[in-house]
C-alpha cells in the first residue's frame, strides 16, 4: 500500500508527498508535530499539517531568511532569530564572522528536540559557542527587549496558534524598540498566490513604522504557491544599496551577491501588493 501525505494549501488545492514511513509524530502543547520519510525530498517536519522544512528544499528559504539581512547589515553584531525551532537560521548566521552573539526563542521546545534527531543537516548549529536558545515566546521576548539587537529575522509559521500576533501591527512596532537605532529585521510573510491580502496588510504596517520597507521573494517546492515572500523593515541600511565589498562566499546554494539584489526585483501583481 503506497501512503502519501498532502497539504493542502487552500480548499481547493494542495500539494502531496510519497512517504516512505512516519518517523515520529506527536501533539506538542502548541501544534501536531510530524517528521515523515518523503521519497522525493527526504525527511520533512509538518506542524498542524503544514511543511514546514525538507531536507532537500531547505537551503532556499534558510539562505535567503539569513544573508539577505546580515549582508545588508554593515556590522551585525547581535542577531535574534524567533521561531526557527528546525534550526536552518542558526546554521547560516554562525557563518557571519561578524556575528558575535545569535540567541533563538522557539516556542515550541519538541521541535528543536525532534529536529536535532531527524534533521541532523539542518539542526547543526544549536550547540555552536555563539548560539543562546530561549524555550519561550518571541512575543514576549520582543515586548521585554530595547536597544537590544542590530538583526531580527522572524521564522515563525503561517499566522496560525502562537504565530497569529506574530503578523499583528504591535509586533512589528515592538520589533523596532527591541532593535538598536541602525538595526533591521526580516520576517517570512508566506505566499501572494493565496495570502495576498496578509503582504498587502504586513506590508503597510511595516512601512508605517520603518523608514525602509521591501519585499523579496525565493522560489521554495514545497512551501504553498512555491513562491515566497519575506518583508524587510530597516532603520537606516536598504538591501539594494550594499556596496559591493561587503559581500563574500559562505557557502551557499541558492543565494548570491547578484540574487540578493535581484530577489527584490518582483511580478508585477506581486509588487502591486506593495502599493
Ligand atoms: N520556515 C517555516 C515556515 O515558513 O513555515 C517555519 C519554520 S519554524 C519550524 C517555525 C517555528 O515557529 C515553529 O517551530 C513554531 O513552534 C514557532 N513559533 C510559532 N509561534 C511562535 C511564537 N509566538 N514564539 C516563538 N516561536 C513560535
């Protein structure tokens, strides 16, 4: 008997996997957690049904959450990532020399646990020196921070259980008081196929608290549309006037000097959005 495991995406669409086995699967104080043995893109941990990384297709959205901020970041010295409980994130910012201190605030402590087990790739950064991992609410986090952090990148998941007020006006605005005078941060803002109407709102809200708001995008398989979004807010540095020397290789797959600017450069139905 063939199993197959299927998002779907809207009411009336989705997408579906071949699965080799169910590697775990449990109902966390917060979501229904599940890492599963796809055929196609390795293992895949789903929360409430939702993809939320693969093996295979993780590099894209991890790259493009990480270096699109700390290149465009003269000097980003303290970086707070909330959500990213899988681990991706951390991998890639301990690649910043500049880094001296990243601290992580996942919700949901089952999802670090289950990832170090079944997503060793991703998750290898959590005992790096430099990395400090709160078990705890961004939310919370956000509203008892100030001053703090020159890089915020928010990986949560779709505006759904804990995550709802992490899409909320008073976020974003708390999100400005925790960064330091000259700081920027990043948030997932999921996809324009089927959540318009989430950029259009983030978006505004965004530029009405930042003096530099855009938006980028990175094509990721099994993310809903396979076209995402991330909304970036800047108190002083714009992502499309980095000078050329600040750039160098950190090993990536997906992202590049010439895809950082170009990942700005969108549709037209997905930059009407922005207006
Ligand atoms: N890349 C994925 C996506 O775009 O859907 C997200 C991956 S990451 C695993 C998302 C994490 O955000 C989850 O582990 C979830 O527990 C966490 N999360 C949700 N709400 C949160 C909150 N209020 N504070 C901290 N973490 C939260």
């Amino acid at each position: 008997m063939e199993l197959w495991f299927t998002e779907k995406q809207t009411e009336r669409f989705g997408i579906t996997a071949k699965i080799k086995r169910t590697l775990h699967t449990e109902q966390t104080p917060y979501q229904k957690l599940d890492m599963l043995e796809t055929e196609e893109f390795g293992n895949m941990l789903t929360l409430d049904g939702m993809v939320m990384t693969t093996e295979r297709d993780e590099f894209v959205y991890h790259e493009m959450v990480a270096h699109v901020p700390l290149f465009t970041h003269p000097n980003p010295r303290r970086v707070l990532v909330v959500g990213g409980g899988d681990g991706g994130v951390l991998r890639e910012v301990v690649k910043h020399p500049e880094v001296e201190k990243v601290t992580l605030v996942e919700i949901d402590g089952k999802v670090i646990e289950t990832s170090k087990k079944y997503l060793p790739s991703i998750a290898s950064a959590f005992d790096h020196p430099k990395v400090e991992v709160i078990v705890g609410d961004g939310f919370m986090h956000i509203a008892e921070s100030r001053d703090a952090y020159d890089v915020i990148m928010v990986d949560s998941t779709e505006p759904v259980g804990p995550a709802v007020k992490l899409f909320e006006k008073g976020f974003y605005e708390g999100i400005s008081k925790a960064l330091k005078e000259d700081g920027l941060f990043i948030a997932q803002t999921d996809n324009p196929w089927f959540k318009a109407d989430l950029i259009r709102k983030v978006f505004r809200d965004v530029k009405e608290i930042f003096p530099i708001t855009r938006l980028y995008t990175a094509n990721i398989p099994t993310y809903p549309s396979g076209l995402w979004t991330f909304t970036l807010g800047s108190k002083k540095y714009d992502p499309l006037k980095v000078d050329a020397g600040r750039f160098r290789d950190v090993g990536t797959k997906y992202y590049t000097k010439d895809l950082h600017f170009a990942a700005f450069v969108l549709p037209k139905f997905v930059a009407d959005l922005t207006k």
